[in-house]
C-alpha cells in the first residue's frame, strides 16, 4: 500500500496483478490470523491458561506478563475472528501502511475528516464504437476516410463490392424455399396422422339406423336376406378399412318409377300420389319429389320417363322392396309402366379409416345414432406416436424455417451495408483495408468511434468489490500528469479468474468508471491510467488515532482517562500489571471507518478525550507463542 499523511485517506490497494496485463506488483496476503483456544480449566499436568491479550503500541513495556481481573478480560476468540474477519483487511492495511512511531503515550479524540477509497489501474475505452464492414465479403472499391478523420452520421466511409455475399444470398433463398416446402410436407404429414387419429373415434355422420354388414342370399322369389351380422366388444383388435355397417335414413323413403311419355307434361312436381306395396299389402300417401324428362323404352316398347315419389316410412318398409306409384290426373288414375325398388333417404357404410383395439361400444346392429354419436372408441399407440412425430417434425421445419429466413435477411442487410457509411457522429480509429483488398467476412474494415464519452474498464479484487458501488467519485490520473474525473457507472457481479505469473490465481470484478466530459482536455481510448474510487467519507467525526483501539470480548474499546466528574458508561478498570497509565478506564466504543493514521468513533466517547496509545504487535507475538507452547505439550 501508498503511505498516506495523516487524514488523506487509506489506501486499499488494487492494482491489477500482472497477469492482468499491467505491470503492477501484486497485493501481499493478508497475514493469517491465529484461531482462538478455548479456556481451560487449572488441573494436574494441564497448560497454564492462555492470559487474554491487550493492544500496546509499545511492545517493550508490554512484554511482562500480567493478569486481568474478570471485568475485564479479552476474548482471544474475539481477537482471531477479528483477524479473520475484518481483520484480514487490517492485517493488508499494516503490511502496506506502518504506522509512524510517536513519542507521547496518550493522545486526545477530535473532530477530523476521514476518507477510504480503492485504487488501481485501468484502461481508457470510447463509450460506443463501431466495427464495420466485418460480415461482408467481396473486394473493396474505394476507401474515403483514414484514421484520425472526423465524420458525420452517415458519411460514407468505403465502398465493397459484395460479389460473394452476393452468391451466399442465392443460396440462402434456395435454402429458405425448400425449408418451406419442407414445412409444407410436415403439415400434410400432420393432417394425415391427425386423420388417423380422429378415426380411432367413430362417430355417426347423419341421423339414423346402423345396418350391420352381411352377404345376401337370394331366397324364395329373389328376396336376400342379410345373413350375418356384425359382434364387437372392448378388446377386440379390428383393422384398417373393415366395415362395421351401414348407417341408413330410412325415415323418408323414395322410389323411382317410369311412366309413359303421353303424361310428360301433365305430371309435375309437388303432385299428391299413392305408394303401394304389394308384399306388405301396405299403401301409404306420397308426393311426387322429382320429374326427369328422360326416355327410357319399356319392355313392351313404351317411351316413358322417370318420376321420383317420396314418402314416409310407416315402419314396416324398407330398401329394395317392389313398389308401384298411382297419380290421379283429371280422375284418371296413372299407374307406371313397371314396379320400382324402394330406396332409402341416405345412407353410408361406415368404414374404419384406422385400426386399433376396441376400448368400447356405444351400439351396434340396428342401433339408432343422431348425428355426431360416437358409435365405438379404439386407441392405437402407434397413431398417436405418429401424431406426436408429425408434431416435431413441423416445428423442427417451422425453425429451420425461420433460421433460413434470419439468414436471408442478414445478408439482404450486409449487401446494403456493403457501403459502409459511419452510423455515429466520431472519429476513425481504424481503417483496415485498402483498395483492390478481397475481405472475407471475418473481420471489421473500419473502426469509428465517438470519442466525446469515454470510459475507463478496470477490475476490482474480490476482497473490495463489496466497498465499491455504482456513484462513487473516482479521481483519474496519467504518467504524463494528466488528471480527470469520473464516477463508478456499473459493477458487474460476474466474476474473473485471473492466473498468476507466480502461480496461483485471483479473483476479481470488472468495473466501468464514466469519465467527466473536460472542456480542457481529452482522454482517447486504449490509454492505461490509475484510478482512485472513493468508497467512504465522514466530515466532522470524532476520531482517535488507530494505535488506541483494542479488541474485547464485548467488541471494540479504547482506555479513555475521564475528566474531573466525568463517567464513562459501561467502563472497567485497566488490568492489574498492565503499563496502562493510572487513571485510564477501559471503554466500549462502536468505530466506523478508518485511514492509515486514525479510527472513526460513532459512540461512546466524544471530542476532546485522553486516550492510551496501544498497538497490536506484541499481542499477536504472546498469543503466537502461547499457541506454540501448547501445541508442543
């Protein structure tokens, strides 16, 4: 550490190790603090116990032994964590800032000014700059500018003659058309599986009465019977495209008839009839639905037509029974030139479009669905992976999509950057090809740089970073004398690990210090430079010098010697056998911050008080070497 006068502030050195890239000696350790022994009881064969330890400036007169009563002993646990703790920074702060030897013994608290802060060294940086040109690839055609240049937003700098980006881009759109086919692939891919999903679920495409599947037969007559039927239940393994039956609207039913030409005009549409059918001895009422001016040749050489009837199942009709229509015209009955089938409303056979084992039935033969009914469920693990697979492979080419579509545009960007124009008011720091050049794409061209906002980037030590915070006042300092100023803008909480030329590693924390804008000078980047961040101040604090603070079990305390009528709270005599003067009491105290020379006192004493100077290196050499002596034994 810098040996600072009195009241400048302590200096909590970090400059940058030389693996750091800056050739700074490297902080020492902190000394190791010794750990605290336990108290131990007198006994046969046992160690004496370890005398509790008081902070002396003066070893020589602090060197006898003493003993202390128990108001006032010191805790050497206390001591040691002290060390470890807090101490650790003490214990850096001796190393690099002795304390200068003075003659007196006591000395009085007053009102002073304190400060701390954290140095070390940094280097300068422009705020914003721009690296251009490092994508584009082609031959340079003219350069404009040189470095050191002033430029404006959007002058043109260089100009590219991007040829091979120009190629990469045909490719890229070639790249970026079969990615969208390959979507368009996946997405029918998709509907299919999802087809065959939804078929696992049979449903009703209309209203009505599921036939089941059976082979006809032809039987007395020419009447066919339907012969089987079908039987499913859960569990049943049924295939891809077997026909569970036909789903029939037989609540309206229709039969086409033939009748002779001479009535072509006379029959029309909406005209009430008559359906019979002879093997039901049924005759129901029906309407004339459809007239169709065919010509069509009976068997006895009659030109008829075709004339559709419809009417309502009365339940006891059904398809294909013969049937004949009369229609009254002027009170003459017309009767067709032959019999028809009877036909029904709609119907549909109902396939499956998927396989699978049954998981269940919702009715069968001759069951009457409405529309949209589940008629059986089924589930198949492989439809359903199909469908999940489909799924991944249209995002999979969704993404690939997008990707080609990123590319595309990226260099349809760099073709119109391929005359680089300076997106910023600066200057040129760089130009880094020349004309006829090829550039491939791999590094910038052109460097601008807005030198009117500089910073400086710089790392903390892992033992500091929790000192320094984003506001704090900074003073800037250069070899050749300059000085600036500035203030912490950021502190990152990522940290680095850097490695030693000695071996070992450090730990630190980058930090970004804004430099204040000078009318008089100015800084230009890549400038190494030291910085000094001010991490604490107190004005008009009381204060006493360093060498008077001792540490107790109770915390931090100073031998205070109280005036005539004056008490101190919480005060305990000075230990028997000690060299502390007569008079002098021991007192509590909480501290604050310190410098090299002096400590902060928030409470318990206040200005104008007689202290008794002590130091802590024969504290540290007795417990040392009691330490010792037990470990021996």
């Amino acid at each position: 550490m810098k040996k600072k006068t009195p009241n400048q502030g302590q200096i909590e050195n970090n400059k940058p190790s030389e693996a750091a890239g800056t050739a700074v000696a490297e902080a020492p350790e902190p000394a190791e603090a010794p750990a605290a022994p336990e108290t131990q009881a007198a006994a046969e064969g046992a160690l004496p116990p370890i005398e509790p330890l008081i902070r002396n400036k003066y070893a020589d007169r602090m060197n006898s032994k003493r003993k202390l009563p128990m108001p006032a002993k010191i805790a050497l646990g206390v001591v040691a964590a002290a060390v470890l703790g807090g101490g650790g920074y003490f214990a850096y702060t001796k190393m690099n800032n002795p304390s200068e030897i003075v003659s007196e013994d006591t000395a009085f608290s007053a009102l002073g000014f304190l400060e701390t802060y954290v140095e070390g060294y940094g280097q300068t940086a422009a705020k914003r700059s721009e690296d251009l040109g490092k994508d584009i690839k082609g031959t340079v055609t003219e350069v404009l500018v040189s470095p050191g240049d002033e430029v404006k937003t959007g002058d043109i700098l260089l100009k590219i003659d991007a040829d091979e980006t120009r190629k990469e881009l045909d490719e890229a759109m070639e790249a970026q058309e079969d990615a969208r086919k390959g979507i368009d692939d996946a997405q029918r891919n998709l509907r299919s599986a999802g087809e065959k999903a939804s078929a696992l679920t049979v449903t009703a495409p209309f209203e009505g009465k599921l036939i089941p599947p059976g082979q006809e037969s032809s039987g007395e007559e020419g009447e066919k019977t339907a012969v089987s039927e079908l039987r499913v239940q859960p569990g049943d393994d049924l295939d891809s495209g077997t026909i569970i039956g036909t789903l029939v609207d037989d609540s309206i039913l229709h039969v086409p008839l033939y009748y002779s030409y001479a009535y072509i005009d006379r029959i029309q549409e909406g005209m009430p009839a008559t359906v019979s059918v002879a093997y039901t001895m049924t005759s129901v009422p029906a309407t004339v639905e459809k007239v169709e001016k065919i010509e069509r040749i009976s068997p006895d050489g009659t030109k008829t037509f075709r004339v559709t009837l419809s009417f309502e199942n009365p339940g006891t009709l059904t398809k294909d029974m013969d049937a004949i229509g009369t229609i009254m015209l002027d009170g003459d009955m017309v009767v067709p030139a032959d019999t028809g089938k009877i036909e029904y409303n709609r119907e549909k056979a109902i396939v499956l479009e998927s396989g699978g084992t049954v998981t269940s039935v919702d009715g069968l033969s001759y069951y009457r669905f409405t529309e949209g009914q589940v008629i059986l469920r089924m589930s198949n693990p492989d439809v359903t992976d199909a469908v999940e697979s489909a799924r991944a492979a249209v995002e999979s080419q969704q993404k690939m999509y997008e990707q080609k579509e990123e590319r595309v545009a990226e260099l349809q960007k760099l073709l119109e950057e391929a005359t680089l124009t300076s997106p910023i008011d600066g200057i040129v720091i760089d130009v880094a090809a020349t004309e006829g050049e090829k550039v491939d794409g791999t590094r910038s061209v052109c460097t601008v740089a807005d030198l009117s906002s500089i910073v400086v980037n710089a790392t903390i030590p892992e033992l500091d970073i929790d000192k320094v915070e984003v506001g704090q006042p900074v003073q800037l300092s250069m070899d050749s004398g300059d000085m600036f100023t500035g203030s912490v803008s950021s502190v990152s909480m990522k940290a680095e690990t850097t490695e030693g030329s000695r071996g070992g590693s450090s730990i630190n924390f980058p930090i970004v210090i804004a430099v204040d804008e000078s009318p008089e000078q100015t800084l230009s980047p890549n400038r190494s430079l030291e910085f000094k961040i001010t991490t604490a101040t107190r004005e008009d604090c009381v204060t006493v010098p360093s060498s008077a603070v001792v540490y107790t079990a109770d915390g931090a305390a100073v031998y205070a010697k109280p005036a005539e009528g004056q008490e101190f709270e919480n005060a305990v005599p000075a230990p028997e056998g000690s060299e502390v003067p007569e008079g002098f009491v021991l007192v509590p105290i909480e501290t604050g911050i310190s410098d090299s020379e002096n400590t902060e006192v928030v409470s318990g004493i206040g200005e104008g008080v007689e202290v008794f100077l002590a130091a802590p290196q024969d504290a540290y050499a007795q417990y040392e070497q009691q330490m010792a002596v037990a470990s021996a034994g």
